[in-house]
C-alpha cells in the first residue's frame, strides 16, 4: 500500500538544512565541468567579447594561466577555441592544419604549464580557419561537402594529438567523422586519445556570442542546416549517438544545453555511454543578461542551470560559468 498524507509528509525532510542535505539525489562539483577558453594572437592580451560579457579571449600566455587557475579549481579540462588572424583563414582552411598554429601552440603551452594535471579537449570543425565562416568544404552551389571535408578533419585532429591534446571533440557534424578520425587516431600512435563527439548538435540561434568569439560570425553565409540538426527532431538525435557510438565515441554531447536536457535524458536512457552538454554561449549570454537586467541572482541562477544539467544525466557540462561555479561550490 502507498503511503498517503498525513503519513506521508514530504515537506518532513526538508524542514531543516541538514535533512535536506541528507536527501539530496544530484551533486555538482567543479569536476563536473569543463571550461571553454578562446585563444587570440600576441602576448599578455585580453580582449573581452562584448557579446559574452565577462569572457575574453586571452593569448597563449594568459591560455596557460587560465588552465593552471582551473586546474586549482579543481576543473579537470578545458576546451580551447582560436580566434585566427584574418590574414590565415582562406576558402579550405588549410590553417588548421599547421602545427604552429595558434591552437597548437594554445595546446602544447597548457600541456608545458600545467602537464596531465588537466585535460585539453579541442574542438574539430574547419569555421575558425574558414574564409566563409562555414565548418567544412564547399561545392561550387555553397553546399558542405562530406567525403572531403572528413578528409581535411582527419588531418585536423592528427594535428591537435600531434600538439598534445586528450580530448577530441569533433563539432562539424559531418556524416562518418568519428570513424574515420579514430582510425587515424590509431594509425599514428595516439590509441589513449579520447573522442568527445558532438553527436546531437542543433542548428541553434543561441551560438551568435561564440562566432563573434572566434571572429567567424561576420563571415558566415547563409546558415549551417545542411550538416547541423533540426530542434524539431529527438529520434534523429538518438540516431546520430548511435551512429557515434558504433564509431568509436567515447563519449557524446548534446547541444546547446538548457533547451535539449530532454535530448540529454533520452541518450541517457537509451545508451550506455557518458553524456556531456554544452551549455553554449546564448546561454551564458542569456544569464548574465538576466542578472544584469535584475531578473534573479546570476550565482544562483548559475548553480541552479548547472545543477540541472546533471539532474538530467550529464557526466558534465560545458560552460563559460566555470571557473565562477567552481569558486561557488569551493566556498
Ligand atoms: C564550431 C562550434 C560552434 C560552437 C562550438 N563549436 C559554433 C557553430 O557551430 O557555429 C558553439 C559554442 C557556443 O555557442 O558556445 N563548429
């Protein structure tokens, strides 16, 4: 038989703050999360975004810095984005596939500074080196191509494991990605390097601060609804995780966050499998927008979004707040 009131009092065991710990089903803690930086040409620079206010974009020297600061955090990885010169980026992106480049050279002074005290996820898709703004290759009609794009991401990924990354995080959405850049993995020696898939990413309004971040926003034609999914669609979502699971994800993520925890609940469910979230730069945007304008308290509106995240199922979270919540939670 079921208990009913007033046998069953649920307010009982959270009258006091120690029952209310006592009960508590979810934790979030900095390692739950994994902080984006962006990463700009020179030295000691900080150029702060105006569309992501209280985010810049530091030179590689601050990048080090940064990752030694969420190292001590207790943050276990951060995610690096480049803001390439204007003058490197061209129609095929060859940029991304210099070792010096400014990604490489982002990652390997992480790895000097702070060495497997942190890890470094690096994000594969051809908009930051891209004249046109768009992840891939394009057909003379603007179409991204699939077959050959894979190619050149392929050579991408070698490029940042070459560099030292530990983590990589194909965003492109290109069909056959995964599989193609795990067997190079392979090949070249780096069989411990992990691949985070973007396996459920949507064709979102909420990327606008990020593509100012990374300088690809005033170049971008036309929009990414060819490769980038539809937010009418979940089974398709389950579909794509499957797809990335079947070639070889170690873990996939969904897309933006906040608005998709439905989709990060389904994976979830269906899929034995870690699942991360990106709670991407709209999002942020939107809180700090909040706070700003009064509409509730940016600390707790930040614990409370994260926390979320994890009540839905997320190993963690990807989000600019990170090294804010975890001062938080350090208290
Ligand atoms: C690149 C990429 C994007 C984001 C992460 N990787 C932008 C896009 O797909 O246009 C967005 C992250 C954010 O908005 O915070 N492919």
């Amino acid at each position: 038989m079921t208990a009913a009131y007033p046998n069953l009092r649920l307010r009982r065991t959270r009258a006091s703050a120690w029952s209310r710990a006592l009960h508590r089903e979810t934790v979030l803690t900095p390692a739950d999360l994994i902080w984006p930086l962006f990463v700009t040409e020179g030295t000691s620079v900080e150029e702060p975004i105006g569309s992501l206010p209280g985010v810049s974009r530091w030179s590689v020297d601050g990048i080090a810095r940064r990752a030694k600061e969420a190292a001590t955090l207790g943050i276990p990885c951060i995610a690096l984005f480049p803001n390439t010169q204007a003058d490197r980026r061209s129609d095929d992106g060859a940029e991304a596939l210099n070792p010096d480049n400014l990604m490489c050279r982002a990652i390997r002074a992480v790895k000097d500074a702070c060495g497997s005290d942190i890890g470094v996820l690096t994000d594969v898709a051809l908009d930051p080196y891209t004249s046109h703004g768009q992840d891939g290759l394009l057909d003379n009609d603007g179409y991204v191509v699939n077959d050959d794009t894979v190619a050149v991401l392929v050579d991408q990924a070698i490029n940042q494991a070459e560099a030292g990354a530990d983590v990589i995080a194909p965003s492109d959405m290109m069909d056959g990605r995964v599989r193609a850049i795990r067997m190079a993995l392979e090949m070249n020696g780096h069989p411990n390097v992990q691949i985070m898939a973007y396996a459920a990413k949507y064709a979102s309004a909420f990327y606008g601060p990020f593509r100012d971040a990374v300088g690809s926003g005033g170049l971008l034609k036309g929009d990414k609804k060819s490769y980038q999914m539809d937010p009418a669609n979940a089974e398709e979502a389950l579909r794509e995780v499957a797809l990335d699971i079947a070639e070889g994800a170690d873990s996939v993520m969904v897309k933006p966050g906040l608005p998709y925890l439905d989709i990060v609940r389904r994976v979830k469910e269906r899929f034995e499998v870690p699942v991360f979230a990106y709670q991407v730069s709209g999002e942020y945007a939107m809180i700090e927008a909040a706070a700003a304008a009064g509409a509730g308290d940016r600390d707790a509106l930040v614990l409370e979004t994260l926390m979320a995240f994890k009540r839905a199922g997320c190993s963690g979270v990807l989000t600019y707040h990170a090294a804010h919540a975890a001062r938080l939670l350090n208290g």
